[in-house]
C-alpha cells in the first residue's frame, strides 16, 4: 500500500503501525474489543480520519477515501484474525475439572424388597413356575384348616396369627364346617389349595405375598413377605424339590453354594424339611455366622395328601411339593447385606432407601 | 421346643465310640436337629430341637433310640440299651394302698397310676444326679423332688410326688375345675382356674394339684415329709393344652402331657421312682402299687407302600432296606405292614408317615437334584408385568419405593381424617399402635413425607401394596392392589407434573384418554376444592390427585406443597394392555398456528382438545397443547385467556397458508360457538 500525500506525512501508515503494536500485546477478548473500539468505533481513528478529507485536495480525495477503506478492511481483518486465535487459545487453557460434582438426574430408588422379589421371580421363572397372587386376608380354612392344621392343633400356636374383627353380619366362611375366623395369613400356604382349586395341572406357581405375625424384634417384623413355590404333578419327588432348590441356591447366592434338606415337621407336608444352604462367608467350613458351615434357608416339603385332597386332587395319582420362605431374611443372607434390624425396611427413611 | 442331653447321661442308653460332632452332625442330617454342642459342668451338652411330632424324643431315652438307629447308616456302630426294662416292683404281700380315688370322667386320665414309700429322708440329691439336673436346665430342689424330675427328663414320664399325710382323709377326687377356682401352685402362686382345668381334690374339699401342669402347695413334700406318693398319670393332652395357654404357664410336665405319653413307660418310670427312693431317701414301698385303667393302645400297624417310598425318593430302594430301616426304629415289619412302636403312634399313622421314616435314614444327601421339566397348565398374569413397568416409571421420574407395615394405629388414620370404625381391625394387635389395616397408603406416606423434611427439600415417594377395607360383598375383605403417591416441594404447582406423570403412566399401560374431573369422592386426606377423580375413557373410576387437606399438613406440620395421589392398581392393571398402533408419518410439514382465546373463568380448558375439529380425509387439524391460562383486568371480569396450538397436516401434499387459514376459520367459529371469544379479532 502506498500512502503517499505529502500533508499528511505518514499518517496513515503510523495508524496501522499503532494498531499492530496494540494488538500484538492483546491476551483477553475485551481488550481487543476496546481495540476495535479506538479505531473502528464512532469515535475512532479510522473516522477521525475521515473527517480530514474535506481539507484534501479534490483529485486527492477519491485516492485517500480508497486507502482509507483498504485500511478499515485491514483492521477489521486483524481483529477477526486476533479474536479467533483469542478463542482458541482460551479453550485451550481453560482448566477441564472432571471431579466437577455431577448434576444429579431426578431418578428414585426401588425398595430393596421389590429387588429381592425381582430377582426371586425371575429364577423361579427361568425353570417354568408361574407367578400368582392370593389373598393377603383370608379365611382360616385356607390358611390353616386345609392345611392340616386344625383349630385344636398346637402347631397353630406357633404361626402367631392376627384375628380380624368380623362385623356382626358377614356372609360365612365356612367350608365343611370349619374356617369361619378372618385372618392375616402368617404365611403364603394359603395360596395352595386355592391354587389347585383352579383346577388345571401340573401346577408350577411362584406365590410372593405380604404376610403378617404377631411378633417384633431385629429379625421378624409384624408385616413381611414370603416366597411360595408348589408343583404337583405326577411323580413329583425329592429328587425334584432338591433339583429346583439347588437351581435356586445357585442363582440367588453363587454358583458354588449347596443345598441340604434335614427332617423337620410341618403339619402341611410328608416328609418336612429344614432347608440349609452352605456358608457364604467360610465356604462351608465352619465359622461363627454359620452352624458347621451351614446357614438355615426356611422349611420345605412333599405336600400331605390331606391337602392335595383338600384341593380336589387324587393323592394316589398325584404328588407335589412345597417351599415357603421368608423374602427379607432370604435376602439378607446374601453376603455384604449386613442390615441390623430387620424392620427398618419397613421405615420409609431416604437415607436408608437411597442406598438401593 | 429345645432340650438338652449331657453326653454321658445319652451314653447310658446308647453302646457306641462315635464322637459327640459325629453324633451331633449325623443326628442332624436324618432325624434330630442338634443346634449346638455346648460345654456345661465340663461335659459337651447337646442342644436338640425337638419338633412337634416328636414328643417321643422329650427324653435322653428318645433321643438314644434315635442316635441308635442313625449311626449304624454311617457305619458307626451303635446299640440302643433299653435301661429300665428289667425294672419291677414286688409288691406282694403288701397292704392295699389306703387312697380313695374318684376320677370324675375316664377321658380326663385314661391311666391312673400311684406308689407309697414309707420312711423317707429328705435329703440333698446324689451328687450325679444334681449335676445332671443342672445339666439340662433344672435346679436340684430335694431328693424326692429331683427324682420326679430326673426321671422325666431320662425317659419323658412326667411324674409327681405327694406328701401322703397332707392328702386329707386319704381322698382323691379328681375332676374338671369349676369356674373361679383358685389353687396355690408348689411355686407358691395363687393361680385362677381356667373352666375345665384338671384338678384333684382331698376329702375336705381343698384343691391339691393343678393335675399335669403343677402340684399343689398344701400337699408338697417338704423336709418333714415322711410318707411319699408316687403319681404317674396319663390325662387328656387337650385340657392341658388349653389350661397352659389359659393360664399362660407351660412347665416341662405339661409340654409332655400335652403332647401325648407313651403307655408302655408309665410302669417302668413308676418302679424306677420308687426303687430310687430306695437308694436316695433310705425309703421302701409300703403298700401295692395302684394302676387303674386302660393299659396299652389299640396295636397299630400301618401298610408299607413300597411303590410310594420310590415315588417320593425319585429312586429304587430294595424293600429289603426298607424294612431294615423300619427294624432299626423300632418297629415290628410283617406282611407289609409296620407295627408302630408305643412311642410314636403320636406321629405315624399312614403309609406317608412310613416314607418319611425310611427317606430321612436313607439320606436326603444321597438323592440327587434334579430339575423337573414339565410345564405349568397355566398361563402367566400380566398383572405383575404391569406393576414392574408402573414402579419403573415411577422411580425414573425421581419417586423413592417404601414398604410400610400392613397396619397402623386409630390415631394416625384420624390424623389424617380417616374415621377408624370404617376400617378393617384387628381382634389380637400385638400394640395398640398397629390395631388397624390401613385403608389407605397416604397416611404412612404422609407420616414418611414429614420424617424426610426434616432432611431433604424435596420428598418424593410412593408405595404399592394392598390397601384393605371391610366386606364390600363377598366373603373377604376389600384388599385391592393399590398405589400410593406423595410428592412434597416448595413450588406450589405440583398438580400439572403429577397429571402429566399420570398420563404418562396410563399411557406406558395402553391406556389413553384419561378423563379427568373436580373430585368427588376423594379420601378425606386431600383438599376436596383441590383433588382431580381420574377415569378411563370408558367411565372405570382409577384414582384421583390433588392437594392433601391444610388441616392434615398442619398436623403432620409440614410447611412445603404437597400433591397426593392414590390408584386402584388392580384397575390400572386389568385395564393396561400392548396397545401399540402404527400411524405412518406425512411427509409433508404441518402448519403450525396460535390462537388466543377468552373464556369463562370456570370453564374447563381442557375440554378443547375434545373440540370436534374439521374432518377431511389425508388433512389432520389437531390442537397440539394448551398454554397456561393469563388472567389479566383487560380481558374482562371473570375471564380468563389461553393460547391453542394449532396445527393442520396433509398426508399428500404440503399445506398451503390459506388452506390452513381455512381450517382455522372453521375452529374459530366452533370456539365461538362455545362462548369463546377469540384475542385480536
């Protein structure tokens, strides 16, 4: 470019000058803003030139008005080029923190209950039972009487049953003779005659229900849920309820855990079995946790024919069996789960229920 | 129950070189569980649970036969040594035994037997025998005492000893307990009498023992007593079962009796007594032995089903080892029949009871798993489909589950405005605070809401879990699978976020176009001026939303917002079903417009998207959303105004402005035909 007016002296030259001087020693965007204000704004220098072109000689001005123009055109061009390299050196500089604390999503929790029943259902799923539903409430012939289990029985005591005030007119429960007494059903069983009162076979059904009984300390509490698994079919054996166990052990608590059935009495099966599952902390060993390498799983059993009777089913032509087990203290026996009271499931407290 | 068995004491019955953790663990595999091994007076103990079929084994001596029996399957040998058997008395030439007995009714003692020894001393015990009876958890009292004691925990005969000269007149009526009774028990407890407890009274009309349970105080043997009689009954196991829950007293007798005796111990332990008397106190039987009534049971035999045993074991098992195992526990096999041996015709009575005999000696550790293939005749609910899929969505819009107890108490419903009559109670709570099942999940959910404020700005929760409310009809109480919603937050606008999780939720479950109406017959838990009913379509009432009643937030004292909500969830359920429906896309763009419109304060804006809107076919007209409403002077008294998205779409060619402006002119004229005026026209 060629600046060449002899009253003007070098002027626009020393502009451009300055304004590479300046804008060499820019580090931060708004110091090159100020720039661009200085020279380009309303005030600045590029139209403090222009306001000499009057004084100009007229074959001079169109000349000056060009040069004055490409020299606009230039530090405009600078600055853009300036304010690119600006940016891209910020991004390039500014700390990235990835300890940054996140922004939680509003997500909740599931219970811990609803985990475990998840995870029960979906074993007892996998080998083909079917998951039902029975009543919570119900009358005393399904929960007990059809169970082999009549009023004068002591084995009744022991379920520590919640009565349920019947009102003055209510339509009979009773089924021959027996079962007129409401209860909150101290364990799944119920669900079994009603079950085979359905009338269809071989039945093969998972029953996950709340139940209630009149107990509270660390390890029951009055309101809890119970897995129930029955399959009757013809031929049912031991060697099937253990098959069924075993799969169930494996999946719920490791692929290395055993099962083990021992003699137990329940008035509903013959024969009754404690079931014991091998410890998770000594391997089967022995340690304090454990009884010589054993932890109790619940009880188990061939179903009585009494009550394959008691629901329509031939007992000479038919065989079954069953499990009920608690599904808080299943789950709490798995390792890591080391929950001091039991009933604080049942404390809707969030500090607790967002750990799950 | 459990009981304790000293090692030694157990070796008396049983010959065998087992250890105490062989007899412990092979115990626990085929018959009894043993809890643990445990070491009192330097002597392992073993801690035994007995089951309630097995009152047999109540004893060292039931325990014997079984370890017995065990063992030998283990190729440990074993030999049950059956020590009483030789035991007998030799009363002849003695005096009739001076007691007149009445027993008011055979079946309230079946067996009456009795002894009198002469020329006591009381004493202190031999030292063996006291330690034993700390052993198992008894305190040495005197000799006579202990040998009542010692005698029922070695062979399970519980037994009583009278002083014979406290028995007025030598008169024993033994009968049923009047109403109001009272009798001062050997613990010196005055105790009131259930109707039908078993009582012997002496010929002056006082009671001396609570018969089973405990003796009486006025006849006990003390230090001066001189004359003993030996009492070794039978009674009916129901009475004293109902008298020990009545009286709310169970001793190790009455956990015997109730349980039924076996009628072939009853001599043996009386002869023992008597013949410990001898070494113990220095006294001698003094006259014959009184044993009245029925003597044995009706024999017993059950038929071994051999074809049963291999169905239920999933395996052959020769009949030879069957009836070995049968032999090895006492009972007597002949023609395919076992004999049931006098101490368990409490427990086996059917072939079923034999397989479980045979299965539990054979090992259940020697039948292997194996997993049954048949397939349900049944098909899967969807019901529980539904509800994973409901509680998912709900935890994925930020709620919290909780489990909360089936039962809560009258003030906590009154709290909340529930009237406790109305609802479902219990006849035995185990505290007054749990008396009642919860009609309703809100108030837990409230009470857990006011808990977590204290903590957290924001509470989000909901429950699912039957709520129960009594015999609307059938036999049962009401217990319909329900959901629970609370929500608690500054921002006092919930009610449009939770409508739109509402329908979210409905929508996830195939179910569209909720209706939605001022509520009506909400609980008295929430503002009723405040509460939406939500239905299906087809007029099925779901649940209802809305704000939870000021009085019922000032009691739980919360301070923020607070949106509840409750749905029958066996409804939603049985409603929901994979609806899903294909609608192809228009290629082509729609026109989107605005249309502000001024209606009545109270009308229901949302009755615009029900607006019969033109219909042709290949155009689509709809009203995309509704704004909020803008209340301002300007627009009149009374008036309210809402913005409409409108949008008009072609499936075959792109929409032109004033095709669009036509339709538009078409809803405006609709709306005004409704009363609505329209912004700006």
């Amino acid at each position: 470019m060629n600046f060449d007016y002899c009253f003007m002296e070098s002027n626009v030259p020393a502009t451009l000058q300055a304004f590479r001087d300046r804008l060499n020693k820019i580090t931060t965007s708004e110091s090159l803003e100020s720039l661009r204000v200085d020279y380009l704004g309303r005030q600045g220098e590029i139209n403090q030139l222009m306001k000499q072109l009057p004084e100009l000689l007229p074959e001079e001005r169109s000349q000056f008005g060009k040069d004055l123009n490409a020299l606009k055109n230039e530090l405009e061009e600078l600055l853009e080029t300036k304010k690119k390299n600006l940016l891209i050196a910020s991004s390039s500089v500014a700390f990235f923190d990835p300890t940054e604390p996140a922004i939680k999503p509003n997500y909740g929790h599931l219970h811990l209950i609803t985990h475990a029943i998840r995870e029960i259902n979906s074993i007892f799923e996998k080998i083909g039972f079917v998951r039902v539903r029975h009543p919570e409430i119900d009358s005393d012939y399904y929960a007990f009487e059809s169970l082999n289990m009549p009023i004068s029985h002591a084995a009744r005591d022991e379920w520590e049953t919640f009565y349920i005030t019947l009102p003055t007119e209510h339509p009979s429960t009773m089924r021959d003779g027996v079962g007129d007494n409401i209860v909150v059903t101290p364990h799944t069983s119920n669900g079994q005659v009603r079950e085979m009162e359905k009338g269809y076979l071989p039945i093969k059904m998972i029953n996950i229900a709340r139940c209630g009984r009149r107990q509270s300390d660390v390890s029951h509490g009055q309101t809890f849920h119970q897995f129930e698994g029955l399959y009757v079919d013809k031929d049912v054996s031991i060697a099937h309820l253990k098959g069924v166990l075993e799969y169930f052990a494996r999946n719920f608590y490791g692929p290395d855990r055993q099962i083990r059935l021992r003699p137990y009495d329940f008035r509903f099966t013959e024969p009754s079995f404690e079931v014991d599952v091998t410890c998770g902390l000594c391997g089967g060993e022995g340690c304090s946790f454990c009884k010589g390498g054993w932890l109790e799983l619940g009880g188990a059993g061939m179903v009585h024919p009494k009550v394959l009777k008691a629901g329509g089913i031939n007992p000479k032509k038919y065989s079954g069996f069953a499990f009920g087990w608690g599904v808080e203290r299943t789950y709490m026996m798995k390792a890591g789960l080391s929950i001091p009271d039991i009933r604080m499931l049942y404390k809707a407290d969030l500090g607790f229920l967002e750990q799950f | 129950m459990t009981i304790l068995v000293p090692d030694s004491w157990l070796r008396e019955y049983v010959n065998t070189e087992a250890t105490p953790e062989q007899i412990a663990q092979k115990l626990s595999l085929c018959s009894l569980s043993v809890e643990h091994i445990r070491q009192i007076e330097n002597e392992p103990v073993y801690e035994i649970e007995i089951t309630p079929n097995r009152s047999d084994c109540l004893s060292i001596k039931g325990v014997a036969r079984e370890v017995a029996a065990v063992l030998p399957r283990f190729g440990i040998a074993a030999e049950f040594v059956n020590k009483y058997s030789s035991v007998a008395l030799d009363d002849s030439g003695l005096a009739e035994l001076d007691l007149d007995i009445t027993i008011q009714k055979e079946s309230l003692c079946p067996r009456f037997t009795a002894a009198l020894v002469d020329g006591v001393v009381i004493k202190e015990s031999s030292p063996l025998i006291q330690r034993r009876l700390i052993q198992v958890g008894a305190r040495p009292l005197n000799n006579i005492i202990d040998i009542t004691n010692y005698l029922m925990f070695d062979c399970g005969q519980p037994m009583h000893a009278f002083d014979y000269d406290k028995i007025t007149n030598h008169v024993m009526i033994l009968r049923q307990a009047r109403k109001g009774e009272k009798i001062v028990t050997l613990d010196e407890q005055a105790r009131l009498l259930p109707k039908g407890a078993i009582v012997i009274e002496d010929g002056v009309g006082r009671l001396i023992d609570l018969c089973g349970i405990m003796g009486g105080y006025n006849s006990a043997v003390d230090e001066t007593t001189k004359r003993v009689l030996f009492f070794v009954q039978v009674y009916d196991p129901k009475r004293i079962r109902q008298t020990t829950m009545a009286l709310g007293h169970r001793t190790e007798a009455a956990a015997r009796f109730e349980k039924g005796i076996d009628l072939e111990g009853i001599v043996p332990g009386l002869a023992q007594a008597v013949l410990m008397a001898k070494d113990q106190a220095a006294a001698e039987l003094a006259a014959c032995v009184i044993d009245m009534g029925k003597k044995e049971d009706k024999e017993l035999s059950v038929v071994i089903n051999y074809s049963l045993i291999n169905r239920v074991l999933g395996r052959k098992i020769a009949s030879e080892e069957v009836n070995s195992i049968l032999s090895d526990l006492g009972f007597v096999v002949r023609d395919k029949k076992a004999l049931v041996p006098s101490w368990r015709r409490g427990d086996i009575s059917i072939s079923e009871d034999l397989v479980e005999e045979v299965a539990r000696l054979y090992g259940y550790f020697n039948i292997p798993g194996q997993l049954p293939l048949a397939v349900s005749g049944s098909v899967q609910e969807k019901t529980f489909y539904w509800e994973d899929k409901v509680k998912d969505i709900l935890v994925a819009f930020g709620y919290t589950e909780t489990y909360s107890n089936s039962a809560l108490s009258a003030d906590l419903l009154k709290k909340c405005g529930f009237a406790p009559d109305q609802a479902l109670k219990l006849k035995n709570p185990l505290v007054k605070d749990n008396e009642y099942f919860r009609p309703s999940l809100l108030p837990q959910l409230l009470e857990a809401t006011s808990f977590n404020l204290n903590r957290y700005d924001e509470v989000k929760l909901f429950e699912v879990a039957s709520t129960y409310s009594p015999y609307p009809s059938g036999e049962l109480p009401n217990q319909p699978m329900t959901l629970g919603l609370v929500w608690a937050e500054k921002s006092p606008d919930l009610f449009r976020s939770v409508k739109g999780e509402v329908e979210q939720i409905a929508n996830s479950l195939g179910i569209y176009d909720l209706v939605w109406k001022v509520g009506q017959s909400c609980l008295p838990v929430f503002n009723s001026s405040q509460t939406a009913d939500i239905f299906s379509k087809e007029g099925i009432y779901l649940g209802s939303i809305g704000g939870c009643s000021p009085a019922v937030l000032s009691r739980f004292d919360i301070k923020t917002s607070v949106l509840l909500g409750q749905f029958d969830l066996s409804v939603l359920t049985s409603l929901a079903g994979d609806r899903f429906l294909y609608v192809p896309d228009s290629i082509y763009p729609a026109v989107k417009q605005d249309l502000s419109v001024i209606v009545d304060e109270n009308y229901q804006i949302g009755n615009f998207f029900f607006l019969q809107l033109p219909e042709e076919s290949s155009v689509k007209v709809f009203i995309e959303d509704i704004g909020v409403p803008y209340r301002d002077p300007s627009l009149g008294e009374g008036k309210k105004s809402v913005s409409l998205k409108l949008a008009f779409q072609a499936t075959d060619h792109a929409m032109t402005d004033s095709e669009a402006n036509n339709y538009r002119e078409q809803i405006i004229s609709k709306l005004k035909d409704k009363g609505a005026t329209i912004r700006g026209l």
